[in-house]
C-alpha cells in the first residue's frame, strides 16, 4: 500500500474550468480572477479580497500597504513556515520572535504583551493545521500596550493600535467564536498552494476587516502593489483606446493568472464536501488513537472550528532521533509522514539572524517528537485504518 501525504484533489470539474479557460483567449489575471475575488470575500463575509500567487505575497503587501519597514519591528511565533517571518525581513523590519505555549501551537499571548515596544508595528499569528488562533486574547495583548503604539502614517492611524496581519494558509473556511478568521484580523492571507485545502496550484489572497479601511482606495492599492505599481491591468488595458497607463511606484509582481483562478472557483464549488471529508477523517483518527502514546492536536472545540489542514501528533516518550526513525518506519510500509514544523531557530538563515532554539524551549519540545500524518480528501477509511495500525504497531 502507498499512502501519499497530501496530493492535490483534482475533478473534472477543474479540469473542465481550465479547459474553458485556456480556450476564451484570456489566461492572465482576468474576468476568473476578479470573479474569484468576489466569491472569496463572500465566503470569509469581508466586503474584498485580492487574489495574489502566494500567501508569501498577501502577508508582504500586506506590511508594505501598512507602510511597515526598517526601524518597525513585528511579532511572529518560531512555530511555523519561513514564510511568516521572512515577510518581515523583506521589508527591512526586525522579526521577533515569542515562544508558544507548553501545552499548545499558539504564541504565549502574555509574552505577546511583553515584547510590544514603541516599534512594533504589527503581529503576525499562525493558525496552525488551519485551527484558529484565539483572537480574542491576541486583541486582549495588543491592546494592553496600546499607548506604546505610534502610527507613522494614515493607514496605521485608522488601525490605531498594533495590526493583526493573520498568517491563515491553513485555515481558508476556519472560524472563531463564530466569526471566520477574516472577520477578526486586520488583514488575513490565505494560501491556495497545491497541498492546501482549496488549491490554485500557486496562489493565495488578502482581505481586509469589515469598516476599517476604504475597500475600494485598498483594493486599488493592492492592485499597484501587485503588479508593478501599474495604474491598468491587462483586463482594463484591453478595453477600446485605453492603451495608456502609468507607473505610479516602481512595485512588485506576484498577481493571479485566470489559469489558477479556473482551479479556484472549481475547487471553491466542492469546498464544503471537501472540508466536511477532512472532518471525519481527523473523527477516525481520534477514535483510533484514543488512549494511546499518540496525542493528536484538537481541531474543533467550542470556539473553534478548524479547517482539518493537518494532522500533527505527539508521540510520547519519543524524542527527535526516534520520531525520525519513526518517519523512516512508517515509509517503509508505504506511508509518507512529515513535519510541522521545524522552528525557525533551528534554521540557518534565522540562527544568521541571531535567533537560538535555546530561548524557545516549547517550540523545540512541541517539534521534538511532532510529526505529521496523511489527511488529505483522496484517502480512504482503509486508508486510514491503515496509518493507525501502523503508527500504534511501532510505537507500541
């Protein structure tokens, strides 16, 4: 048996999406794309979104729009992707780091607090395997430092207090307390990469919270930030005599092609039989390793519903060497595993930024014996079945 880790869910309805796509002559960012849009705003209940081709993209425009930079610094955790903090250095702001907690993913909120000076200007939390941060107590921290913040421009003045910036690749469809992830943060990236929940191959989107900024001056903003600082996309230049455009900022390039966008409101149609596939498998996963050395992270609480991203365990007893061997066992009866994640510390470019594992003791314990199971929509109970067997047979 071959028990792949997480490929992609393509039906024929994207193939057929695609298919239209690359016959109607418009394969760049186009008529998909802006419909896309529309229909992601919809979906998280913010009034715009702006499709993008990573979630690396939507968090960095996101500081740039902020006007965030060097001198500013800006919050992230050690537990994540690269992509959450070298966002930070690409805009030449000081990344700082707060360990999460002992018993859980999320940053410890009351060192969140601590760490806020009169220089950050922004907090980026990570809703791991697409279960939602607790914003109510990232609110609760940034608004306790709330007289250290000192907006340096417009935009950061209608936000007036340090911006939630939401890394929320995992968790496109998550809600907390009933409200999507998009409706707490200030502005919240999603990822629509190929192993993601909802794929666009590459891709990812931003939007924006409800009544705080002016949603049609922020998409245009984004639009210049997207794709050279060009006043006309190719949509708009397209139209009878409107050849002419301007350069208003020698900006950047990550914008949605219709390509991608196709994949998108295919995948968007079958989303919530997706996610609803995503929930009973963690539901047999549970069931299976109930009482075990396996603990599995929790997905869905009273306040809390995850997307079902991923599957990460603990294993007790099990320390980094023997959770790798693990991994090596599990292949060789056909099942890929992975990690998530390696903290951040513990990688070159980090440890080059002055970072040591040594000052984030949880994170290393959270890794140390971490590892990651197969969920993804392709997979079968027996699948399943199989990993916990397997899993239980060699930790036994």
């Amino acid at each position: 048996m071959k028990i792949k880790f997480s490929p992609p869910d393509i039906s024929q309805m994207e193939i057929d999406e695609v298919i239209d796509t690359l016959k109607s002559g418009w394969i760049t960012t186009g008529p998909k794309t802006k419909e896309l849009e529309k229909l992601i705003s919809k979906y998280v209940y913010t009034n715009s979104a702006v499709c993008l081709n990573s979630a690396t993209a939507a968090m960095e425009m996101s500081l740039r729009y902020l006007g965030i930079g060097p001198g500013d610094e800006v919050i992230t955790t050690p537990y994540t992707y690269s992509a959450s903090a070298s966002v930070i250095t690409h805009v030449g702001a000081k990344v700082v780091m707060v360990d999460i907690t002992e018993d859980g993913f999320e940053m410890d909120y009351d060192r969140v607090a601590a760490a806020i000076t009169t220089k950050t200007k922004a907090i980026i939390p990570v809703d791991i395997g697409g279960v939602p941060c607790n914003y109510d107590k990232v609110i609760e921290a940034i608004e306790s430092k709330k007289s250290l913040f000192k907006p340096e421009n417009e935009i950061q003045e209608r936000v007036g207090r340090v911006a939630i910036i939401a890394d929320a690749a995992h968790s496109f469809g998550a809600s907390f307390k009933g409200k999507t992830v998009a409706e707490w943060a200030d502005l919240t990236c999603y990822s629509f990469h190929a192993v993601k929940n909802l794929t666009t191959a590459e891709g990812g989107a931003v939007t924006w919270r409800k009544g705080l900024f002016d949603d049609a001056q922020t998409y245009e903003e984004f639009q210049l930030l997207s794709l050279h600082g060009q006043n006309k996309d190719a949509l708009a230049k397209m139209q009878l005599g409107a050849w002419e455009y301007d350069i208003v900022a020698p900006n950047y390039k990550c914008n949605m092609t219709d390509i991608m966008a196709a994949l998108g409101l295919a995948q968007l149609k079958r989303y919530p039989k997706l996610l609803n596939r995503r929930r009973e498998i963690i539901q047999r996963y549970d069931n299976g390793f109930k009482g075990s050395e396996v603990v599995p992270m929790i997905h869905f609480t009273t306040d809390k519903i995850g997307t079902g991203h991923l599957y990460i365990v603990n294993i007790d007893d099990y320390d980094e060497q023997g959770r790798n061997n693990l991994i090596i066992e599990m292949a060789e009866r056909g099942i890929s595993t992975n990690v998530h994640y390696k903290p951040l510390p513990m990688h070159t470019a980090y440890k080059n930024l002055g970072f040591k594992i040594s000052d984030f003791p949880n994170a290393y314990k959270r890794y140390e014996n971490a590892l990651t199971l197969p969920l993804h929509t392709l997979l079968s109970d027996m699948d399943v079945d199989f990993v916990i067997a397997s899993l239980l047979d060699i930790v036994k």
